[in-house]
C-alpha cells in the first residue's frame, strides 16, 4: 500500500478508502515548482460520494458527496487526454513501482469512464483537503429529490 499523506482525513469521511467509481474530477491544476520549491506538482479535485440503495425511480442512492483534494508532488510522464465537462474515473489507481533509478516511485493510473483519463509517476501523495460537496445543476449527480 502507497503511504498517502493525511489519508485519515478520508478515510474517516467515508469508513475507509472510498471507491473511485464514477467519480468526478472537477479540477486539475499543475505547477513546474520553478516559483517555489523546485518540485512540480499535480493537484487534482474529484468529487467522491458513496452509494446507499436504490431510489425508487430506479437510480442510485447517492450520498456523503465530497471533493476531495489530492496533491502528488516530484510528478513527471504526465500524460492526460480527454479533459471536458464531464471527467468521469472508472478508478483512481496508486500504486508503487521501481523507478528507472531502482527507487521506489509511485505510479497513479486514472482510467475514464468519459473524459479525463491519463497516467503520471509522482514521489509523494497528499490529502490536502476534503470538504463536503453539494453537486449543482451541471452535475449529473446533482440532489434534487433531497435524497441525501
């Protein structure tokens, strides 16, 4: 398992590490580190919720919306493709690789469902914020029956 700084932080929203099915990303910022540290960096922003049933209406019950801000820093072989208004993941994928240097790195695979979609290695992953989210009128996930 990748050691995910302030992973606790969502794991405690959700019980755990929440499923990146369906997720959205809504954001994606990225820094060359050439104006502060010297280590670029990608920032995503993706909103996560949980499915609790079935509506009656036949769709899923979805609750806990949240976005949740990711930071991977030291990235390098980023490769995005496909970024609109809707970016939805099949998965967020974190996992360790050797790097070319033997050192152990960190690989983040993003596959898309519709949209965003890519891949980048990265030497560190941080949770740097998870608030609670209520999905607008742009969102397919959008509440308007109050079922959350």
């Amino acid at each position: 398992m990748v050691d995910v700084w302030n992973r606790e932080a969502l794991e405690d929203r959700f019980g755990g590490w929440p499923s990146f099915h369906d997720a959205e990303v809504l954001a994606v910022r990225l820094d060359s580190g050439q104006r502060s540290n010297g280590r670029s960096r990608l920032e995503l922003d993706i909103h996560v919720f949980a499915i609790d049933g079935v509506l009656p209406n036949g769709r899923s019950k979805w609750v806990n919306h949240s976005v949740v801000t990711f930071e991977f820093a030291g990235v390098e072989d980023v490769e995005l493709d496909g970024f609109g208004p809707q970016n939805v993941l099949e998965d967020l994928v974190i996992e360790e690789r050797p790097s070319r240097a033997s050192v152990s790195r960190i690989h983040v695979e993003m596959p898309s469902n519709n949209g965003l979609g890519g891949s980048f290695n990265c030497e560190e992953v941080l949770v740097s914020a998870v608030e609670s989210y209520t999905p607008g009128r742009y969102s397919v996930y959008e509440i308007a029956d109050g079922s959350e």
